[in-house]
C-alpha cells in the first residue's frame, strides 16, 4: 500500500479483507477469468454474466449482475493497474447506460508470512468524496455487499485448492431473498407465537409445546396434516446470536421430547446439525438473505447416502416453508 492510498480519508474508504486457504497465484486466477468470476462474484444470492473481459492496463470487464429480487446491474470496469499475481486497480463505473457509481478500487493478493499456501486478499474502494460513498451505501448496501463478495470468493477459491469433488456428502444448503427488514425476519423466527404460524411445509399447521430459544435449551413442535398422522420435531439450540444467526441440532421426537427415527424414511440420519442465517440483503430492494444449512450428524455411511438423496425432497419442504413465512411477513410489521 502507498502512502497516498494509506491516507485515504475513511469516509471515503470501503476496505474489505478476508484471508483464503489457497495460494496466491490461484487466488489471483479467480479473480481475473471470467469463468470463475461467473461462479462467486457479487453479494449472496447474485449471478453475474460476463459481456466482455479484457485484463490489461487500459482494458475493461463489461458485466451484468442480476439480483435476486430479479433487478439487472450494468457495470463497467476499466483496469488501471495489473500487478500479477499481487495487485490489480481498476476504476468503476462510467456510462449512462451504467449503475451510477464512481470509485477506484485496489485488490492486493499478499502470501501469509509462514502460512504456506494462504493468501490475504484485501480489497479497498475508494471513492471520490464523502457523498458518493454514503450514496453507494444508501442505495446498494455495499459494505455488506462487499463482505458477502469476499466470502462467497473465499469458498470458491478454498473448494478449488482442495482438489476434492464436493458433490458426496455435502450439507443441503437452501436459501431465499425475502422483502422484509432482518429485525423483523428474526422475529417471526425466534418468538414463538410468530413461528407457530408459519413454520414447516405447505399445508402444515404447527403447535409449539416448548419454546426455550437459548443455547441448552429445547425447541419442541409438531407439524399437524389434515387426513394424516402429526410429526414432532425438536430443535437442540446450540447458539443464538441475534439478528445474525441460530445453530441447533434438529431430529424427530415424540410427545415427551424424546428423539426417535424419522417416521416416514428409513435410514434417515438420528440427528442433523442446522445453521440459519440472516444477512441484509445488498442492491436496491434491500430485505434480508436467509439461508438454511443442514448436515448430518454422526450418521453412517448408509445414513449419509439416504441423507444425501434426499435434498431434492428436502428443497421442496422448505421451499413451501419459505412460500408460507413470505406470506406471513407480507402481513406482519411487528
């Protein structure tokens, strides 16, 4: 870094770091082809597509991000500087047709001192004054929207450096745009009389018989079905960490709490571990990125297949959970 760049007023200033288990000169690859771009770049829940990518002093990356509440962003990128595998400059924006934004952005790729095989990626948006800044701030969430970016970098580089295909045995993982503030999504999950009137799969009816939203403490439910048998379920909290995030081990249980086999899929894993979290969502719309995501826990490797082929059945249960909390927070302000 510069002395120039050190300076830099932090009301004009977006710096964003993460360090990556990947070497530099990989890290460097995603960042310049487009093909990996395609796969990480943007905030969570964004796509993006590659009109023209040029990496040199001069050229330019022409690109489109499509949101998930369906809104396309133009971008135009111009390189300033291209210092491989350590450093690139580029300036942002540029063009009626374009997002209105105006920033210069420096990507820095440094090896971690006795850490062979890890690289820090900082990356620093500095804009013209103070006012563009808190623009990009106001309208597209773009501190969040950089950090989501970075992450989404980080597991996609880390996935590459470990050379290991990742489709057996991964976690199910679904996740939704809601148009809702993150105060409020957190709400209608952690207070009780909120989850009883959404929660589970289309057609469901839920009750709650135990609700101790704490870590230790016990969430116990049963999902009702007209013209069928009623399933309990039970939540194990593991952590709670408002408005961010709730980790809980998650089985089936009887009416005395007791975990028991899954009731309706032979082998199905005992227990599963869940992580949910909430994220603001970064671009226009703004609302909150929620994401699911469920492993096994201690299963055989018999459990672990049964487990594995049953994401796709899994993505339609909370696809329809998610249609019924959309539609309950189209009606909730409180």
């Amino acid at each position: 870094m510069t002395g120039a760049e050190s300076s830099v007023p932090a009301d004009r200033l977006i710096e964003t770091t993460r360090t990556v288990s990947a070497p530099r000169e990989l890290v460097w690859k995603v960042w310049t082809d487009p093909q990996h771009l395609a796969q990480w770049w943007g905030p969570t829940g964004f796509s993006t597509t590659t009109q023209g990518h040029d990496v040199r002093v001069g050229g330019q990356w022409r690109f489109t991000m499509h949101g998930p509440d369906g809104r396309d962003y133009e971008n135009l990128v111009t390189f300033l500087e291209v210092s491989a595998p350590s450093r690139l400059v580029y300036k942002h924006g540029g063009g009626k047709d374009l997002e209105p934004v105006n920033f210069t952005t420096t990507v820095t790729f440094d090896a971690v001192p006795g850490e062979p095989g890890r690289t820090k990626v900082t990356m620093r948006a500095v804009f013209p004054n103070a006012n563009a800044r808190e623009f990009v701030i106001r309208t597209y969430n773009a501190a969040e929207g950089g950090k989501q970016t970075m992450a989404r970098m980080a597991e996609h580089v880390e996935a590459l450096a470990a050379a290991a295909p990742r489709a057996a045995s991964k976690p199910f993982r679904i996740q939704r745009v809601l148009r809702a503030p993150r105060e409020l999504v957190w709400k209608v999950w952690t207070e009780r009389e909120h989850l009883a009137r959404w929660f589970g799969p289309k057609g469901c009816t839920l009750s709650v018989e135990r609700f101790e939203l704490r870590p230790g403490g016990v969430v116990l439910y049963t999902m009702h079905w007209k013209g069928a048998a009623a399933v309990g379920g039970k939540w194990l909290m593991r952590a709670v960490k408002a408005p961010e995030r709730l980790e809980f081990v998650t089985s089936f249980a009887d009416a005395q709490g007791k975990t028991i086999r899954a009731p309706m899929a032979d082998g199905w894993p005992l227990e599963m571990a869940s992580v949910v979290t909430f994220e603001p969502h970064a671009g226009q719309g703004m609302g909150t990125v929620i994401t699911v995501q469920t492993s096994a826990l201690g299963a055989t490797p018999a459990e672990q297949k049964t487990f594995d082929d049953g994401h796709a059945s899994m993505t339609g249960g909370w696809g329809g959970t998610f249609d019924q909390l959309e539609a309950y927070l189209a009606n909730t302000t409180t």
